[in-house]
C-alpha cells in the first residue's frame, strides 16, 4: 500500500466567536491571545511541526486581523529594527509566498461546509484539518502523520471524556486497538442516550480526498449544519480509519473557562511568568 504523504491542512476559521462577545465584535475569535501568543499561530505552529507545507484558511468577513497576522509588517519590523529591539518575538510568523491559502466560506453551514470550500486547493491528496478552538500542548499533529505514516488511510484525533459529556461531541464507536490507535467502527455525533464509547474527536483531523465528493452531496445533519463526522462515517469500511490518543494537554479555548485555564497553565510553564502567577494563585482566598 502506497501511502501519500500529508503535505496540506485546512484551518476552518470562518466563526462568529458568538461564545466570546463582546471581545470578538470586531476581533477574529482565532485572534484571541493565550499569554501572548493567538490561538490560529498555535494551531500553524503544530502543522508545521508535523511537516506540514501548505497552509488553507477557510475563512469569511471580518478576518482581516487573522490574514495580516502571517504577512510582512513593514512599519513594525522597522521599528523595531531601528530601536534595536529583537526580531525574535517575530521571527517565524510570516509564512512563504503562497502559503497561507485564503478561501471564503460565504455562509455559516457547518464544519463539513468548511472544509468542502477547500476542495480544490486539496486536490486528490490527504489532508489535516485542525480547529484552532482546539489548543493542543505537546505535538498531536505530528504524533498523528506519525501514526498515519504507518497505517495510512483516515486517522482522526481521540480523547476520553466523562460519559456525562458524550453529547457534546463527536464519539467514536471503538473496534480493536493498538497503544494510541484504535479502530473506528462508526461515528455518531453528539448522541442522544447512551454512547458507543466516551472517545470524542478533539478538533484534528487526517483524511483522504474522497471525503471532499461526499461532502459534495451531503445533507445537514445536528444543529442543522453540514457536518464532517457524517462525511467521515461514510469512509468506515472502505478505507482504513483509525483514532489516534494524544497523550499530551488538551485545551478548549472555544469556551470561557476552558480558555481561562490555558491562559494560566501555559502561564504556569513559561520560566519568565511561572513566579507571579504562582504567587498571585498562592495568594487567592480559600
């Protein structure tokens, strides 16, 4: 079996951010700073790091802040030249030419919708999908082309979560496993009663092109939206589908408290910011 390699990863990144106003009225919610760094450089640092070369937003109005953020800026690094100030904080943040590839996704219809819209930039080559909400510490991207290396195929990211919260997401009905890997039998989104596993999808993704002709055709399923679970179901069975466990720190900076705990975690292990914030935890009431 001849396995492609996985060069290209879509970023859906054309959200309101509803769950963050008023801080994402007029700021793209991938915008939005854990310590110091946005949620989308996270999100391009891990690509990168797993071999990634081409990098697709699919995006929609308003995300001009986004799209600036990975160009040339011209008056600030002449500033900061001038000064004397080092590049290093900057460094690495402008990606090549031609990547990131921009497209628009005009209407709010779904996940499965998002990445559709980047159907041709994909082509007939298996592709990462990561949703920035999602902060990942520890390299999941790349223990996932890792284990995609070996296996090929549909490999989809899987984390346990308490029974109490299957209905929120995605679940993998599980079949054999192998350490981090376990085979998909069947996804069911966010499920009614009870679930086939407590294995939910955390927001990363590695599919084979054909996934992008079901989605073609593909009907709304929950909340009304096209969704990509839906599209990945129709794969089981006719390639190989895999989930991949992370065993690194997971954060889910598409909500409040979840966003609140990075900032602090992350806060917590940077050498220069571990100090204060410590002290200020120490110094909470009990």
């Amino acid at each position: 079996m001849t396995i492609k390699p996985v060069r290209k990863a879509v970023f859906p990144v054309a959200g309101l951010g509803t769950r963050f106003l008023p801080a994402t009225k007029a700021m793209p919610k991938e915008m939005l700073t854990v310590v110091d760094k946005p949620l989308i450089q996270y999100a391009v640092e891990e690509a990168l790091e797993a071999g990634i070369e081409q990098i697709i937003f699919v995006t929609g109005r308003g995300k001009g802040a986004l799209e600036d953020h990975f160009d040339i800026s011209f008056e600030l690094e002449a500033t900061m030249k001038a000064r004397g100030k080092s590049m290093a904080v900057i460094e690495g943040i402008r990606q090549k030419p031609g990547s990131p590839v921009y497209v628009r996704q005009q209407e709010p219809l779904g996940l499965g919708h998002a990445v559709w819209c980047a159907r041709e930039i994909v082509g007939d080559e298996p592709f990462a999908v990561l949703l920035p909400d999602e902060l990942m510490v520890g390299g999941f991207m790349r223990q996932m082309v890792e284990a995609y290396d070996k296996v090929g195929g549909n490999v989809i990211g899987a984390l346990e979560v308490p029974d109490s919260e299957t209905d929120k997401y995605g679940i993998i009905s599980p079949g054999a496993t192998d350490g981090p890997l376990t085979e998909v039998k069947a996804l069911v989104e966010k499920p009614k009663g009870k679930a086939p596993s407590n294995l939910m999808i955390p927001g990363r993704y590695i599919l084979q092109p054909e996934v992008m002709a079901i989605l073609d055709s593909q009907e709304p399923g929950a909340g009304g939206e096209i969704q990509l679970t839906d599209a990945m179901a129709k794969l089981i069975g006719t390639q190989p589908f895999h989930g991949f466990t992370f065993d690194g720190q997971r954060y889910d900076c598409g909500d409040k408290a979840g966003w609140l705990t990075a900032n602090i975690a992350l806060g917590l292990a940077r050498d220069d910011l571990k100090g204060p914030v410590q002290a200020f935890i120490d110094a909470l009431p009990r």
